[in-house]
C-alpha cells in the first residue's frame, strides 16, 4: 500500500478534532459541509463575539440552537463525549460551542452553570484586552488572573467546564494552569521558542500544561507559524511546529487547533488588523493578496495533507490518531464527560 493510501485509510478512520474552527456568521452551513469533505469529525466554534456582553452573547446561543434545529441532519451539539463518537458514527459534524472572552459573564459568577445549561462547555477568561478577569496578550503589562478569574476558573472546575488560555496574557495562562484543578486548553497555538509572537505560548507554559494532562492546539495561522521571518508560512512549516511540540511534551498532549479563515476576504482582514493590531502577520507576503493561512493549509479540503506529512516523517498510526482528535477527545472527556 502507497503511502498517500495508507495515510488516507489513517484520516478516514480516525477521529479528527480540530480544537478551533472558525465559522463565520455567514455562509456557515456551507463551512460545515467543507469540514466534513476534510474528514473532521468535531470542531471547537466560537459561538459569541470577542466583546459580548451577558445579554449578547445568550442571543448568539439562541441563534446556535436555531441553527443546530434547522440542520439536525449534519451537525450535533456536543455536551459529551458520547456526542464526538456518535458524529463520527453518523458521519456528522459535532459541534463544541466556546466563547473566546468571558465578558459574557460580566461580573456575575452565577451565569456559568447557566451557560453550561446553553451549551457552552469551554470558555477564555479574557482575548486581547483587559477585563475583570485578567489580561489578554494584547496588553502592555503582564498582571495575573484577579480574585474574580480565580473563582471563575474554581467553578468551572466544579461545573465541568474546560478552560482555554489561547488569547490570555502569559501570567494568566501561568495563574490558570496553577488554579485548575483540571487539565486545560491551549485551544489555538504555537510554542514561542520556535515562533515568536504574542499569541504564542512559551515551552514552560506548555510543559506545566502537559504535566496536568492538558492539551495544546496547533494553528496554522500565518502569523502563529512564521518559522522562517516573515515569509509566508507553508505546510513543512506547520509540520516543523509539530515536531518541536512532540519535542517538548511528547505525543500524547499535542493536537490541532487550526484557527483557518476560509472565508476571511480582504475587508474582514482589515477590519480584523486594525481591531488587533499585534495578531496580524509580520509579512511582506501579504503586499498583494490576504494570506492568513500557511500555503498548503488555505483549503479545509487539504487536511489530509497533514496527516500524509506526520506519516511521512515517521510518527506512527498510534500517535497520528492522538494528534489528530484523541488527545482533544481524552481532555474534553476527563472534564466534560
């Protein structure tokens, strides 16, 4: 058997989780459809806006359940783990909600189980900026979760919610790891000692990750994958960022968190790069056409291509099939259920 075959068998067979997909407000149905053609069995969306306030963002998990009603016969809301299996079963997309900042609480700890009862099961304490809780990677200083972040992430240890630090500043993605009694997130990713960039995560901070069963994301977002300066990122790029994760906490706690934007489009770029200054890529690439993913990545079709080059670099069938769900589903299901 060729080994384009046998990779394929590999992704076909195996449960596939990307830790975040990115569904925009529009066309999302569509997205799906383009996840599934990539062989994903579940993804991480974001269900609120970065800044939503409590009423805002119960109004976007409306518009979720709607949406989950109106397309029952392609996608699944997952509560469980049980929901990932059976999406892979039915050959179904499952779908795991989370907020990316948590001003949706406000400053009320009370809306959490309320939260969980609508469906969100992982929630960041705070994006780029300041808020109640503590810092995003976007601020000047460098302080730690409050008092109130302290508590939030205590309840959701007692809830049964997963904690993602992806956009936290790096004392609060120290404070989170230290106060969970639980295993957490990095949902989308990557180490800062083979990238340097805000978003990115130091080797400490994935180590003391590992060392309490969490899991790390890897992205392909250009910016997150700069390996060689600022020329835009490719596949073996991506691929090389494996590598030194697998290097630095082993197999069994490194996974996918792609962070795509298929959909992005030269508008949304701006608007997004002038919101968040600091995230956006470095490069001159990016002179006459948007290229926010790494080349090779631009597609959701092309996930395969992933898996050909784990194959192609040695890892083995076991440790392939973690990386590509099984490390995300092992985490999802310690916490989740």
């Amino acid at each position: 058997m060729s080994n384009g075959v046998a990779s394929k068998h590999l992704h076909e067979r195996s449960i596939v989780i990307d830790a975040l997909g990115n569904a925009p407000f529009t066309d999302r149905v569509r997205y799906f459809d383009k996840l599934v053609e990539a062989g994903v069995t579940a993804a991480v969306i974001t269900a609120t806006r970065s800044y939503d306030t409590p009423l805002e963002g119960m109004k976007r998990l409306r518009e979720w359940y709607d949406l989950f009603d109106e397309q029952s016969e392609k996608i699944i809301n997952v509560s469980t783990s049980r929901d990932i299996e059976r999406a892979k079963r039915e050959a179904k997309l499952g779908i795991i909600l989370e907020t990316q900042n948590a001003d949706i609480l406000g400053d009320d700890l009370s809306l959490l189980p309320v939260y969980k009862r609508l469906g969100l099961r992982i929630i960041q304490p705070c994006y780029y900026a300041q808020n109640l809780l503590g810092e995003g990677c976007g601020e000047r200083t460098n302080g730690g979760l409050s008092n109130f972040g302290i508590e939030v992430v205590e309840e959701m240890n007692r809830l049964g919610l997963l904690v993602d630090v992806s956009h936290c500043g790096d004392q609060v993605t120290t404070d989170a790891i230290k106060y969970s009694s639980d295993p957490i997130l990095i949902t989308h990713s990557n180490p800062r000692g083979i990238v340097e960039h805000i978003r990115n995560k130091t080797d400490e901070h994935i180590k003391a990750l590992a060392s309490k069963g969490g899991f790390i994301g890897l992205a392909a977002f250009s910016p997150f994958c700069e390996v060689r300066g600022d020329a835009r990122p490719t596949l073996e790029d991506f691929l090389d960022i494996v590598d030194y994760a697998v290097r630095l906490v082993g197999p069994d706690y490194v996974g996918l968190g792609l962070d795509l934007n298929p959909f992005m489009g030269e508008e949304r770029f701006d608007t997004f790069a002038r919101m968040y200054p600091g995230l956006k890529p470095r490069g001159g690439y990016l002179a006459r056409t948007i290229f926010t993913n790494a080349d090779g990545l631009d597609d959701l079709n092309r996930m395969l291509e992933i898996t050909e080059g784990l194959v192609t670099r040695g890892y083995s069938d076991s440790d392939v099939e973690k990386i590509l769900g099984l490390n995300f589903l092992r985490v999802f299901k310690e916490v989740c259920g």
